[in-house]
C-alpha cells in the first residue's frame, strides 16, 4: 500500500509539471508573430501561397475560356477544366437544331399534303399503254433500295436520339425506352456503312446522267409539268428534280459519312480545323485553332443539321415516287415502267433508248 501511494504522488508531480510546460509553451508561441503569408490580412492570402479569397478575374476569364493545364494522365484533354462551348453546343442542339429540324420536316409534310389536295395524283395523261420499258436494271435498283433502306433506318434511330426522349418515355416507358435506344445506337453506327456503300453504287452508276444540260432549265422553268396537267417538259433518263435530289444525296450523304466517321472514331481527326482553314482563304474568318472536343461538337452539330435537311428532302422524293405519280413506283419496284410514262416524263430517254435497240436490230445479221 506504501508503495502504491509513492507511485501515485510521483505520476501526479509528473502530470502537473507536463501540463505546466504545455501552458507556458503555448503563451509563448502565441506571443511571437506569425510568418506574414499565414496571417491573414487585407490581401487575403492564406498559408501555403494560395490565393485564398482574393480575385484574379484573368486567372478565371482564361479558365473559363478553356485554358489548357498539364494533367499527368494519359488524357490530355482532362487539362481543361472547364469547356464553355459545351454550353453553347447543348443550347444549339437542343433549341434552334431542333425546333427548325421539327418545322423542315412538318413543313415539308403540309406542303405535300396541300400538293396532293389540290393537284392530285399526277396521272399517265394518255392512260397506260401495256407495253412496258426497262428503266432500271437489277443493279441499278439494287444500289437505290440499299441506300434508301439504310437512310431510312438512319434517319429513325437517329431521330430518337434527337428527339425521342422528349416523348416516347411518356408513351412506351423509360425501360423500353433505353432498349429501344440502345439497340438503335447499334443500328445506326453499323448500318451507316451499308449506306456508304450505296452512296458509291448510285454514284459509279449514275453521275454520268446526272450532269447538268440546256433541258434542264426549261423542265426548272415549266416546274416539271407537276403544277399544270397537259406539260411534259423534254427530259433524259433523269429530268432536273431528279439531278437535284441525286446530288443532295451524294453531296449530303459525303458529308453525313465524314462527319458520323469522325463521330465513331472521336477526337482523331481535325476535319472543322482544315476545313474553316480553307475558307478563311475567302475571307471567311472562321477559327481554325480548335481542340478535340470542339470538333466532336462541330461534328455532331453538322452532322444533325445535314441529317434533318436530307430527311425534309427525301419526304418529297418518297411522295413523288410512290403516292404522288401513277406509274412512278413501278421503276424501282419491277424495274420496267409504261411506254406512255416514260414518253410523257422522259421522252429524250425513250428516244434514245429506241434508236439504240434499232441500231443493234440493223447491226445483226439477218436470217
């Protein structure tokens, strides 16, 4: 007990003479002044060299306008901290891209059904003949019905991605609504190459009676016969409106390909870069010091835009071809249309097309 008593007296004297020692160091340390970078003052600053609550409005305009940092990553583009065309890329997208892609197309669609309540089905103004002209081949079609299937599967899938979140979720439900979504992703990248194969049968096989000629401003100038019964302006194997919507095809079907290529495979290439360079030789004015993400951007806006313009353009094409002009249908379905269409629509090609099969009759040997 003795013993236990000298232990407890002597850890006390201990406890006391440490607690003492903090004490005293403490009011000395407080009593010294601080480094000048950790007391806080009028500046600001805090301890470290950071700038703490002061303002540097050029450090944080340069951020905000995409400074790039150094990241020790792999990723480079993780550098810029904040994107600021993001925003004006999302308000694009999804305000003047979409609600004019939404007026092209229902535009086009009260036009044509104003077309078709006043003017009607054009019909065979001599009435069909029975007797019928090859106006395609199996490979001429083969290359039409592979581009126009695909453009069509494109131009649904990629519609969704605009617009179908806006309604089908209501309508099917958000699981449906994902699956759906998904497996249209799938489609659209895979089946793109499908229509760029198409683009380049239609093109090999077809530029040659494409080229513009004299015929084609008068077909332009009567409307193609489409707005007066009775006018059958002079046309070859493709009459004028046909030319422009081959062309927009080919044209616009090349930049849809080269903007979804640059799509599939982001941030590889600098295609808005070298082409806004090019302009700038016009005078243009355009930017051409532009980062990966901006040209995914660039991309996706060019890419919906063209896409939505072809769509508008291609509803025209599908009317006159099916409902819109009796007999038109039969030249991409059978191949083979009436002798009286072809006169009344193409009546240069059926003239060339009779002086070819007449020539060979002479060239063969008689019996």
């Amino acid at each position: 007990m003795r013993l236990i008593g000298i232990l407890s007296a002597a850890l006390l004297v201990l406890t006391l003479s440490l607690a003492g020692t903090g004490v005293a160091n403490a009011q000395d340390t407080a009593a010294q002044p601080a480094p000048e970078e950790a007391a806080p003052g009028s500046s600001g600053s805090v301890p470290g060299g950071v700038l703490g609550n002061t303002s540097d409005s050029e450090f944080w305009r340069k951020i905000r306008q995409g400074a790039q940092g150094n990241v020790s990553i792999p990723d480079k583009k993780a550098g810029v901290l904040i994107q600021s065309e993001g925003e004006s890329w999302r308000a694009l997208r999804n305000g003047p891209l979409s609600t004019y892609g939404i007026w092209a197309m229902l535009g086009m669609v009260i036009l044509l059904a104003l077309f078709f309540a006043l003017r009607g089905r054009i019909k065979i103004e001599h009435g069909p003949s029975g007797q019928l002209i090859e106006r395609f081949n199996i490979i001429e079609r083969i290359g039409h019905w592979l581009t126009a299937i695909s453009f069509i599967i494109l131009a649904l899938t990629g519609l969704n991605l605009l617009y179908g979140r806006y309604f089908l979720p209501q309508v099917i439900g958000k699981d449906a609504f994902a699956t759906i979504t998904e497996a249209g992703k799938w489609a659209h990248d895979w089946v793109a190459f499908a229509f760029m194969a198409g683009l380049v049968i239609i093109f090999v096989l077809w530029v040659v009676h494409n080229i513009p000629n004299r015929h084609d401003l008068i077909w332009l100038a009567k409307g193609g016969g489409l707005f007066t019964k009775g006018s059958h302006p002079p046309s070859r194997k493709f009459n004028a409106g046909q030319k422009l919507i081959f062309w927009i095809t080919i044209l616009g079907g090349a930049s849809l390909s080269l903007s979804g290529w640059v799509l599939l495979d982001p941030f590889q290439y600098a295609m808005f870069a070298k082409t806004f360079q090019f302009l700038n030789v016009f005078g243009f004015g355009l930017p051409t010091e532009l980062t990966p993400l901006q040209e995914q951007q660039l991309a996706q806006l060019w890419h919906s835009a063209i896409s939505l313009f072809m769509i508008a353009v291609i509803l025209a094409h599908i009317y006159i071809g099916s409902i819109g002009m009796e007999g038109a249908f039969a030249a991409m379905g059978s191949g083979k249309v009436d002798l009286n269409w072809a006169k009344e629509h193409h009546n240069l090609w059926v003239e060339e097309v009779e002086a070819a099969a007449t020539n060979e009759a002479a060239k063969a040997p008689a019996e």
